[in-house]
C-alpha cells in the first residue's frame, strides 16, 4: 500500500469505530488472561531452576529443547517442530582464575569469568605485567609496548546514554574486537572491564571474535569494582603483573534445534507472523533475563490466543531460537528454511530479547507506510505500556531473515535501565525478573502480533 | 493565560527554536551532572542504613530530620530552615503475633504485622474464630454472624489494572475503613489480606481509621501467602481459632518538622515552586521507595542546579515533609504557613511519593492552559523517560497546599509495577532501589521544575 493510500485508509481506520472497540476489547481480553492466569512466571521458574544456564551444546540446552517442545504442546501448539542446525560447542572448561600482584608483592585475587568462544591459557595459566588501555586510540598509541603484556581496557560504560544499549553499543567493541587489536601486537592476553553499570563486582562474559590474522590469545571480562582497583593500582604507575588461568575450548560442533509451535491462520494460512526469543543461555547465569523472559513470552502469548480460543488469519510461529549468544546458528536456520519455502510469505518477525523489565514499545525496521500503521496502534497499546515506537532493531534471531528475505523485524523494547546490571553477569537469575514486568511484556507483543493478524502488515 | 492565548503562544513558542535548543541543552547538562556525579543513591544507603526506619514521633525521625538539614546545606541550600509540627507519635510495642489453630489442634504462626495508630490486644492476647470475608457486601449480609470473632478480610487485589495504584485505590478501603467496620458488628478484631501482588509472604502495613462511634479493636495486615492458606482452612468449612497479639499505642504528640531548602529567584523572588517527598516511613522498614527516594531525588536536583551554576528565575523550595505515613501533618503546615505569607505565590507544588522506579511520566491537578502547557513540554522530556501526563494525582503532601491555596500539585509517575511488591512491607530496603532509576527520576523532576521556572505557569 502506497504511503498516501495508506493514510486515506487511516483515517477511514480511525472513523471505523466499531472496530476500534472491537480491537481494544479484544486486547483488554489478552491482558485479563494473561494478567490473571499467565504462567509466565512459573515456567520461567522451571527453565531456571531445573534447567538453569544452557549454552550450545550443553547437556542443559538439551534439557531446555525437551520442556520448550514439551510446553509449546501443552500450551496449544497445533504444529510443533524442530529445525536442526550444527551448533558450537564452546566448554569453559575449570574456573576462571585471575591474580593480581603488585609491585610490593600483595597479591590480590580478582573475579574474572573467559569471554565465551576464547582459547584458554593452559593449564599453567600466564603471568605477565598488566597494561593499562582505556580506547583503541591508546592502544594504537601504545603498540609497541604491548608484547609480552596482558592489555586492561578499562573503556567505561558511559551512564549519559538513557537507553542503555547505546551505552552498550558504545563499549562492547572492546570485547568483541579488543581481544584480537591485543594479539595484533603481541599481548599474551586482554581484560576487559564489564559492559555494566552496576553496583557489584558481578564480571560480565559474552562473545568475543577472533581475527584469524592474529593468534587466539585469552581474554576474560573483569567486574566493575576490580577493574576500579586495578586501574587506580596501574594509576600509581608502579608495575602490576597478572596471573591468569582459563581451560575454554571448543568440542566438535553439536546437533541443536529451533524448537517451534505454530497456530494455523484461518484466511491467510501462508502469511507468516513469526514471534521469538533464545532458548541458550550464558553458562554461568540462569539466563532468567537473557532470555528466559522471552521465551516464556513467547509461549504465553501462545497459551493465552489458545485459552481465549483465538484463531488468527494468518499463521503465527512462535520460535524458541538456537545458540543465539555464541553463534546465531537457530536464526540462520530459520531464514534459510524460510527462504526455500516459496509459497509462505513472512509478514513480520518479532523478537524478545531485551530483558522481562516493563514495556515501553517496540524498535521496527520497516517501511515507511508500515510503521505509519505501527504508530496508527499506539492508542490500542499504550494502556498496557508500550508507547515508544522507535525505528530499527529487532534482535539478532531475526536479523537473518530481515536480511535474507527482507522481512520487516521488530523487537520489544522493555525499560532498560536494570538490563546491564546482569546481562551475561551470574546475577542474571529468576529473582532478577518481577512477574507483572515479564507479563507485561507478553500482554504488549501479543497485543501487537493480534494487530497484525487482524490487518495484515 | 487565557486559553486561546495560550494556543497562540503555544505556536510561538515552537516556532521559537532557539529557545527550544537552549532547554534542550540545558535538560541534557542537567541529566548528564545528574548521571554521572549523583550523591542520590549514596544519600539513600546513608538514610536507609545508618537511620532505618523512621516512623513519626521516633528517635530515627529525629535523626532523618538532622541528616536531611545538613545534606540540604552541604548540597548547596541558600537558606535552610524547619517548620515545627506536633505529630502523632504511634508506636508498635513489641513484635505482633498471630496463630492460627484448625479444629484438629494443628498450630500455624501467621507473619502479620499490626496496622499503623491501631491499639494493641493487651498482654494477653485476643484469642477467637475467624470468619472470611470478602467484600463489604459480604460483610453485611453476615453483620450477625461477626459478634465475638476476628474479621479476615481476603480482598485480592486485582491484577487486572495495569496502573497497580488503581488496584491499590480499589482494595486500601478494606485497611482503612475496615477496622471499624468489622467493630461496628462485634468483632474482636480485624485481620487484613495485604494490598500487595508480591510473590512472597511479607505482610504490608499501613494507617488505619477508627470511626469514632466504634470501638477500637486491634488490626493488622497478613502476607499473602499466609492469607491465601487461611482462606483455604476456612473453605473448608470447619472452625479455625486465633491468637493474636499486638501492642500499638500512642505516646503523646511529639515535635516534628518540615526540613526545607530554598534558592531564591533572582527575578521573581515571591514565586514559589516546590518539590518534595516524605522524611518519615513506617518502622518495620527502611522506607527506601517510600520515600527515601523521594527525598533523596529532592536534594539531588538542588545539588544538581548548584553543581551547574543554575539561579532559578523563582525561588525553589526542597521539602523534606514531617509525618506523612499516619498523619500528614507536615503537609498541613507547610500549606497553613503558605496561606500565613500572602506575598508569596505559589505556581505548582511538586512530589515524588510513588518510588524510586524508572520514569514515565507526572501526573498534575491543573487547569486545562496549564496542562497544555506541560504537554506542549512533553518532546523535551520524552528522551529521559517521562512522556505520559495525565490529569490527576500530586501526592498526600502537597495536597494540602492544594486544597488551600488551589496551588496546582504535581506528583512524578514512575512505573508502577513494583512499587505493591514492597510497599510498606520490610522488603522496602535499600537493595530494592535501582541506581539509575532513582536518578532518573531526579533528571525528571528537575527538568520540569526547569521549565516551570523558566516560562512561569
């Protein structure tokens, strides 16, 4: 539909009354089900609880796959099924070990945890000075003094950005790219102060890439208040050497599954509207945010169409995705199976991988006259939360199948200010995540994917 | 400003760009001095941990009083003084006991805690049946049956609202009407399920009202977990008994008074815009939300002008309100000096009472100029979080000045959804607060007390 059909059929949209009424009782129905009877919560308990962290290739991802297939079935699933796909299979291997000494000989352990994908040390571990890096342009300054060193970004986590992915986005290049730029001129290896702003010394893993011109050199990530210590140590300007010890490595790559239910549409059963999130996790966390709320989201927008005995147009997927943190295997795999079947047509795919916090909207990478219909929906969700309708994202799972098929993919974006408090840290557990926030959630996506089964997209 | 004038000048002002970009800049200084240098999260582990709980009348009120006239002094307080307020001075007595006995003999202590100004069982105890009740219908129609027995009041509050102080407004009447209720046919004493949908059994205190026809009988508050356990025995119909002892009274009215900080206006010195929370909290906890945030958000924005070299236009007054929880009286002297002083003009009282959670936006008591007036002020406070106004609300403490003087009032509407987790309840701790949360809220208030001061209201 062109841009100025579109706002002809707008504004017949706003006059057709009935109709709105039609959509708001019917998402004040999602929102009494889900408010009242959700088991969001409970089944978020049980992945973490009983399942708890479950990286690729892990007997615990396994686990995760079994009571996802399961709960999709129970929770009304017409069609349940998986996609196979060959995930990595990294092991941390021992506990990660790091300690500082100074020049007087105090020594000092320091909690550290192996950026996921990393070479460990071996089994001796590495002691060798520390050097203190705070940007890529010191360190570009400094290149000829880093052989033989283990290089300490200590790039802050700048607290002016209010969304705090920008702050993320801003910070997480010395994690995922540091650790190479380090190999580049000879450092042994990288440590690299957690993409966090919390209040503890939690330190924060995630995945980091090697450059395969340079060698695969440790790396670990190092809490907020060590790495406030070690930098005023290295401020001192006396030397500071590290021991650090790490066992990561990979195994041979293993078999992982999307796990996925679908409802059929009834007019529409080729128009695909696909909702997800991760089913892995981090190893050393419950993964209850990251993203065991989007996954229990996702299956509880399931369990409530089912319980209302809504049966949409057009066919919903809802996806329990794979290996999403070191590899993004499972949405590489949808998109390919999605790009094979020519018949089905892919309206829009959602994704909840932000944390269970509250709603406040949705990032959408679209066209222009489909987010004029998006923000044509802010009345209908605003009651419920989500009122900031911003333009792009839409999660790593989905980006495969934006790019490949150029569908539209949109994301839940929750309130963010508690996220990277735990993200990738062990304090990402189920007590971190509060019942009314994760249905919320689920209530404003279930809101928006109704939306787009009554009117197309 | 008449309406339509108003409009006019509306237009003007947007076509005004640079004095849009000189707000936008200086909202932006004051989020990122806010952000990056804020004393509000360590001045609420000062209040919480090294005074606690601060309940009316105690040595902990005392004590908050002198903390909070030295930090306004040190945060840069250009004149600092206190108004004296005789305050209730209730006190809990002793720890509140309640066992409940089936008709088998089984024994189960209850986690209860005694409302707020109620009067205590004596030594002894009250022991006798329990009947369920669940709505002030049923009160009615059972009035005969409640001669001799203890009240259990089992209203849930209703998960349905999406804004939880609705559900809050609709089940506190049970707390606060209910005591006397329950005396007026006999009973023995009153037994409350929490205003709450925590997840755990804490018990959630709070003022009561005795009418003063009837008899004052003891009352407290049972967690929901305990409740819902009760509720259950008594559905099956065979008799459960109850020990209860609690041992409130009140001491003679004590001394309190409003903390206040002030900067003068340099040009209209006699306009007044104040902000503030409350000093005191209840005894069983910290009082961190409530209203250690509040509070401590009020002397951050002071610290944060100062810290920029900000000479409001009007003079600000930063009020640390005496007694909010069981009487209120310090509102009630700041608004009967207000009417004392009739040179002064107040254009808007201001509160943060609803916790320390993340932004969305004020809630104001206005005229229908002044509230297009904040609303045409919404894009330059969007990007920090606040972008809902909606007309109502302002806060039990500047609601007297309101009520007075017809000031507009104001209250700061963070997200709702945890603040019944925790209200009145000992898990209102420091450890609930979030950092950045807290801080936004201060950027929030300060940037319209900004606006105000700038443009008048």
């Amino acid at each position: 539909m062109g841009k100025k059909l579109f706002w002809i059929a707008g504004v017949f949209f706003w006059l057709n009354l009935p109709a709105q009424t039609k959509d708001e009782t019917f998402i004040r129905k999602i929102a009494d089900e889900i408010l009242v009877n959700s088991q969001a919560y409970e089944n978020l308990r049980t992945l973490t609880k009983t399942i708890g962290g479950r990286l690729a290739g892990s007997p615990q991802m396994y686990q995760a796959e079994a009571w996802g297939y399961q709960l999709l079935q129970k929770s009304g699933s017409e069609r349940t099924f998986k996609q196979e796909c060959m995930v990595p299979h990294w092991v941390r291997g021992g506990n990660d070990q790091a300690t500082a000494t100074l020049a007087n000989g105090t020594k000092k352990a320091l909690d550290v945890l192996a950026l996921g994908n990393t070479e460990g040390t071996g089994t001796k571990g590495i002691n060798a000075p520390v050097i203190l890096i705070r940007s890529f342009e010191e360190l570009e300054a400094k290149k000829d003094q880093l052989k033989g060193k283990i290089v300490f970004y200590n790039y802050p986590f700048n607290p002016r950005f209010i969304r705090t992915f920008e702050a993320y986005g801003d910070a997480v290049k010395y994690r995922t790219r540091g650790t190479s730029l380090a190999a580049k001129y000879g450092a042994l290896a990288s440590l690299v102060r957690s993409m966090s702003h919390s209040v503890d010394n939690n330190p924060h893993t995630g995945g980091t890439r090697y450059d395969s011109a340079y060698k695969k050199i440790p790396a670990v990530a190092i809490g907020l208040k060590d790495a406030d210590w070690l930098a005023a140590e290295l401020g001192k300007g006396t030397p500071v050497s590290l021991f650090l010890k790490t066992m990561g490595h990979f195994l041979p790559d293993a078999k992982g599954h999307n796990i996925i239910g679908e409802l059929k549409g009834t007019e529409f059963p080729n128009e695909i509207i696909t909702v997800g999130g991760h089913l892995d996790s981090w190893d050393i966390c419950e993964g209850a945010h990251d993203d065991g709320a989007g996954i229990t989201q996702t299956i509880e927008i399931l369990r409530a169409y089912k319980a209302l005995g809504y049966r949409p147009k057009r066919t919903i997927r809802f996806v329990l995705f794979a290996n999403e943190e070191n590899g993004a295997r499972g949405g590489a795999r949808y998109a390919d199976e999605a790009a094979k079947n020519r018949q089905e047509k892919h309206l829009l795919a959602l994704e909840s991988d932000a944390g269970g916090f509250t709603p406040r909207g949705f990032g959408v990478t679209c066209n222009d006259a489909q987010f004029a219909q998006l923000k044509s929906w802010i009345p209908l969700l605003e009651p419920y939360g989500a009122n900031q309708f911003t333009r792009g994202g839409g999660g790593t799972d989905v980006s495969f199948i934006h790019e490949k098929l150029n569908v539209p993919m949109a994301e839940l974006l929750p309130d963010s200010q508690r996220y990277f408090d735990i993200h990738h840290a062990r304090s990402d557990v189920f007590e971190a995540v509060n019942k009314r926030e994760l249905e919320l959630g689920a209530v404003n996506l279930a809101a928006l994917i109704y939306l787009v089964d009554q009117y197309g997209f």
